[in-house]
C-alpha cells in the first residue's frame, strides 16, 4: 500500500501496494530527492488545479490529470516490466482487475472530481489543509468498514483530536451553508474515498505479488479507462488554453499523478512505510504556502491552528504519540 495506508495521505494521493518490495535499505541523496520531489508535487497540485480551472471546467481538469497520469505509469510500466519472483507483469486472475476498478474510480475518479469542483469556491490552501485529513478518514473507515485495523484508546483520541481541528479549519461560526462549506464537504468526501480506497486495497489486495509500479499503473490505469468511457460527459466543452494551464495540467497529471507514485515507491522501499509517511506532513505545508505568495489567497487564523491539531490527531491516531499509561501500584 501507499505511505499513507495505516495512516495516510496524500493530496491527491496516491496508493502503491509494497508487498513485493525489497528488503528496505538507507536512503541516501536520491530517497530525499524522491520524497522532497514527491511533496512538493503533492503540496502543489492544490495550486495546478486553481491555475487550471481558469480555463477548464472541473469534470475537465480531473479527467486530464487521470488520463495523463496513467499514460505515464503505462508507459513506466512498458520500459520496465516489473515482475514478481519471475510472475507476469500484469496480473491474470479478473478478480483482481475488478478490485482495482474500485480502487481506481475510490482513489482517483471520484476524490479527483470533488477536489476539481471543490476548488471552485475553495481556496488551494484550504483544499491542502483538509487533504491533510485522509490518515484520519483512513483510520475511521479501515476500522469500521473493512476491519483490518483496530484502533486502541489513544488512537481513538486521535481521531477525536482530528475531528476538533476540521471543525477549527472549517470555522462554521464564519461558514455560510453553501458555497465554502459545500466545498469544504466536498473536500472531506474526497478524503474518505481516500479512507475506503485503503481500507479496500489492505483487504483485498494488499497480499497479491504484485510490483509496486504495476500497482499503481493498474490503480491509476482503471481510472483511465472510466475517465476515457465518460468523455463525452467529461471532457466535451468549451476549453481555454494558455502556458500557465497547459504547464499545470501536464505536472499535475504527468508528475503528480503518475512520476510522484514511482518517487513514493523508492522512498517506501529506502525507508519503510512509517517513515515515507511523513509526506503526509510535508503537502499542507507546501500547499499553504504557494496559495498565499503565488495566487494572494486570503489565510485566516483558523487554518494554520486547525492544520495542527489535525496533524496531532494524526500523530495520535498512528500510533507514533500515545497517551501515558497508568502507573500500577506496588503491593
């Protein structure tokens, strides 16, 4: 699975299976370019989705990211051929096929169209900010849904405590029914697809042998294909094209949605999962910044407050802060 399975995140993230990687080995200058890269592309899709809907409808820039971003996996896929102890390069069983059907119209098709029609009426920072949710969604859901976690007292504070900063980031005390709250919700139902989409993946898919690079083409690649079958719904329309939207369109769906899964990948197997996932904390940031000096969005105390108590939770909810137990008594 992804950095950010257990826990996740990531932005618009993305979800790698890593149960055929290698022994996990230290990185060096290479890991830290391949996270760095991987945050920074993350943290700035928020930022490519604004500079695109300038010119695209919403439904257009989600299925430009989606069919880019499989056309290059394929494409790494072609040139490298990953395999499995000798197995195919894709798999064979249409079980399987189906269950990355789901997890590509849960991880890609639907949170990529929300996150598009959401940044109509939502500022990039905020979208970055509430991204930032998906490991606690992932926690609820993988939990109550799937089943294949299971969350003691300190992590349910987690949770909690993540809930408590949403409701800061929101503000609903300055939140008018409509408008940035239908995207803020919109926002935070991309993040529980995300939750579904690895509480699926850990069930039904995690224990295949299959390469980490397929895993994410197959992800992505699915997604295509129902993003290509719903073209004419889609992607028809007037369209307005200049270098800034065409440049963002193809980093967001060439880097952010096909390179960043590769760079996750080599991170993942240089570092373990645990570790890689502090990507989750490395996005919001990025996002907030290029919000406030590149587009002059407005940033309220709210958000930066509420982006720490969420990150809080999720420190909790992980399992890497825990409550301090109880002293017994002696006899």
């Amino acid at each position: 699975m992804d950095t950010r399975t257990s826990t996740p995140n990531t932005a618009a993230a993305p979800s790698v299976s890593t149960s055929a990687s290698p022994r996990r080995r230290v990185g060096g200058l290479r890991t830290w370019a391949q996270f760095l890269a991987a945050g920074l592309v993350w943290g700035a899709s928020f930022l490519f989705i604004a500079v695109a809907l300038t010119g695209l409808s919403f439904t257009q820039v989600a299925w430009a990211r989606v069919v880019l971003g499989a056309v290059t996996l394929g494409l790494v896929v072609l040139v490298s051929r990953p395999r499995v102890d000798g197995g195919p390069v894709l798999p064979r069983e249409p079980v399987v096929w189906l269950h990355f059907l789901v997890i590509g119209v849960t991880g890609c098709v639907v949170p990529f169209l929300l996150f598009a029609w959401a940044q109509q009426s939502v500022t990039s920072s905020m979208a970055s900010i509430l991204n930032a949710t998906t490991p606690i969604m992932t926690a609820i859901i993988a939990t109550l849904a799937f089943r294949v976690e299971r969350l003691d007292a300190s992590r349910w504070l987690g949770v909690l405590v993540g809930i408590i900063g949403v409701a800061i980031i929101i503000a609903p005390w300055n939140t008018e029914l409509g408008g940035d709250l239908a995207g803020q919700l919109a926002i935070l139902g991309a993040t529980a697809c995300y939750g579904v989409m690895f509480g699926y993946t850990r069930r039904f898919l995690s224990g295949r042998p299959i390469a980490a690079t397929t895993f994410a083409f197959l992800q992505v690649g699915t997604a295509g294909a129902v993003m290509l079958l719903l073209t004419p719904w889609l992607a028809a329309g007037p369209v307005r094209l200049d270098a800034a939207i065409v440049v963002c369109l193809a980093v967001l769906g060439i880097a952010g949605t096909g390179l960043a899964y590769v760079w996750n990948i080599g991170v993942i197997r240089d570092w373990g999962p645990t570790n890689a996932s502090t990507v989750t904390y490395v996005t919001p940031v990025v996002g907030v910044v290029l919000g406030v000096l590149i587009l002059r969005e407005p940033l309220t105390w709210n958000e930066p407050v509420g982006a720490l108590v969420v990150m809080a939770g999720i420190l909790l909810a992980q399992g890497r802060v825990r409550m301090p137990r109880r002293a017994t008594a002696r006899a």
